[in-house]
C-alpha cells in the first residue's frame, strides 16, 4: 500500500543513456549476470527481471530489490495495474537507489494477464497512463514504458498511437517498443518472442510521428550493425537474447556506441574480476550452479568454450563447490597461439 514515509535517500544523479540497453528477462537478468554484465560495459543500461507491485508489497521485498552498486546504471522493472501500488514501488525503486523504473505492458503469460499485468494492458491505455501518473509522482527517477506494437484484436497503427499519446499524456517521456505484437491467446510466452513478425517500421514511425518522446526498439536485433541502422532511426537499442547467449558482445558496447575504451580486455579478465562478488554470494549460501549458470555463454565460440561449459555444468552442481570449479573451467579454454615476433 502506499506509504509515503518512506523518504527517497539516492541522490539526484543524470538520467542514464539509454542508447544501449540489455532487456528485462525473467531469470536471466538476475544480479549474478547483471553483474558480469556490467563488469563487459560501464555504459549498458541494465535491466532487472520482472517484479510484480504484488511480490514488492507482500513478498520478501529486500530479496527483489537486491543488487550491487556495481550494476548501476540499472532499471527496476514493475509488473502492475494498481496506481497506488506502482506509486509505492516507484518509491522503494528511488530508495533502493535505481535509476529508472519501468512498467512492463508487454509480457503474454497467463499468469500474469488474470492480473491485468503485461501485455494485456496495451487494451487498457488510460489504466497505464494512471499508474504512470501515479509513479511520476511518487518518484524523482525516469519512469518508462515497455511495450508491444499491438495485440491481438487491437493491432491497428491508430491504435498504437492512441496508446502511446494516452500515456505520454500522462508524463511518459521514454517508450521502449518491443517490434512486434502480443497474441494474447494460444501462445506460449516463447512463442510470443519468435512468431509475430516483427515490424521495425512501426517503431521507426512512432520516431517519426512523436519527435520529442524517446523511443528505444527491441526484438530480435543480434548484431552491431543491426543496432547502428536502428540508431538511424530511434534513440537506442534494447538487446534480450543474444546479449544473454553471447556476452561478450557487451565488451564491445563502450567503443562502439559511446566512443569509450572497454573496461576489460578478455573473458578471462571479466570472469576473474567476479571472482571476489561469486566467494561473497557463496559466503551468503547461495549455491555456485546459480551463479554459474549466467556465465555460460562467457565463452562462446571460443575454442574449448564446450569444454568450459561442461565443466561448469557437470562440477557446479557438486555440494561445496566453489572457485576451483571455475578455475578448472578456466583451464579448459584454449588461448590462440601467440604471434612469432618477427625476425
Ligand atoms: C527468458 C526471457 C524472459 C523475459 N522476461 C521478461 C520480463 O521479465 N519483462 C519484459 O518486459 N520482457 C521480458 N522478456 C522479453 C525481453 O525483454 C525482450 O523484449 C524479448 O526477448 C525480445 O528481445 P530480444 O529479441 O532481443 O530477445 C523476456 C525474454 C526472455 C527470453
């Protein structure tokens, strides 16, 4: 319920670039990768996994909201349709010390639309335009909006542009648009990310018709390239899957987009730079095949990367396993020879 005792204590700080940005993803975006991701790029906006206002208010809200300094700048993600409710989760996100608060209207999963969360609400423009004016206020952070093109049954471009007016109205300054629409029924929520197709036009034309709003595309964009043409067009980029399958990408992210040296020079630096925050999350009790489990993809493509991978899935697992695990790993990847210095 709203409590307005609760005191912001973060700072005023500059609103983040969202030029480049890793999507929200259900136990993918948790702190262990968020972690690992921000040791890749200093500049990547990140995004925290789904948490409904429900789970804030009655839950163990200490656990949802934990994250590490480290990972700033980074973005609280709020499932939720009750105005008084997102008020009070805006709050807890300025007290905990995010960034940005986000309202999720694209997710499709059952679960959620029985409580008018998610996608469903892209029928609903003047509900999420109250919860945003409701937030606005309770907060001093950005709050966004990430959305679907459309549903089904209400997939028409006036139908988006009714919504996105409906909710800019009400204060929203930054859209993040997920290129295609929600089929709301008969789709699994995997489904859902892959069969619509996808309709990058429509994002490039709410740029167009709504010059003053920031507008930040997503879905299905893999490489640098693809983002560097989408940036013809739209404010920012926002990459899920292959910024979680291929990390290593995101040690490319400084230079490409915000002119800035990387922050490491090799998968091996990043991973060992975790080393001390995965001893402290194991000092905690949690187990390593938790963390473990995000750094896969560190080594993709690299030789020995399979190897690196088997390990840690048949090792990790293991009752008291800690480092050492990691450290064998490690030796699994085999570096390119050096060059022979010229004679
Ligand atoms: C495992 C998984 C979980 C996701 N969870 C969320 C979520 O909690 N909130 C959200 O807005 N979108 C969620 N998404 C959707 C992504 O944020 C993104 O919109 C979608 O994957 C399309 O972008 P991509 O093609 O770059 O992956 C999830 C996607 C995946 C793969």
């Amino acid at each position: 319920m709203p409590d307005s005792s609760i005191a912001p204590i973060s700072q005023s700080v500059p609103e983040p670039s969202r030029r480049f940005c890793v999507a929200p993803m259900m136990d993918w975006t948790t702190p262990h990768f968020r972690y690992l991701a921000r040791l890749l790029s200093r500049r990547t906006l990140l995004y925290t996994e789904m948490v409904t206002t429900g789970a804030l208010i009655h839950g163990d809200t200490e656990r949802f909201l934990r994250h590490d300094p480290l990972e700033y700048p980074l973005a609280l993600q709020l499932g939720g349709s009750d105005a008084g409710e997102l008020a009070h989760c805006a709050r807890l996100a300025q007290q905990y010390g995010f960034d940005e608060v986000n309202l999720n209207v694209g997710c499709p999963s059952d679960r959620v639309q029985n409580n008018m969360i998610g996608a469903c609400l892209m029928g609903h423009p003047a509900k999420v335009a109250e919860g945003v004016s409701a937030m606005i206020e309770a907060t001093e952070l950005p709050v966004t909006v990430k959305h679907r093109i459309g549903i089904n049954g209400r997939e028409s471009w006036d139908e988006l542009c009714e919504f996105v007016e409906t909710v800019a109205a009400a204060g929203c300054k930054t859209f993040i648009v997920h290129a295609r629409i929600a089929i709301l029924e008969g789709l699994s929520p995997k489904e859902n990310r892959d069969i619509p197709p996808l309709k990058y036009d429509w994002v490039y034309r709410l740029k167009q018709q709504y010059p003053k709003l920031e507008i930040i595309i997503n879905g299905g964009i893999k490489t640098f390239d693809e983002c560097h043409d989408h940036l013809a067009h739209t404010d920012g980029v926002m990459l899920g899957r292959e910024a979680y399958h291929n990390p290593w990408m995101l040690a490319g992210v400084d230079p490409a987009f915000f002119g800035e040296a990387a922050p490491v020079a090799s998968r091996q630096e990043a991973l060992r730079a975790m080393f001390p925050f995965i001893q402290q999350e194991l000092d905690r009790g949690v187990y390593l095949t938790h963390i473990t489990r995000h750094i896969m993809g560190l080594f993709l493509g690299m030789p020995g990367g399979r190897q690196f991978r088997r390990h840690l899935s048949e090792n990790a697992n293991k009752p008291g396993s800690g480092l050492e695990v990691i450290e064998q790993a490690l030796a699994k990847i085999r570096q390119p020879a050096p060059d022979t210095a010229p004679a």
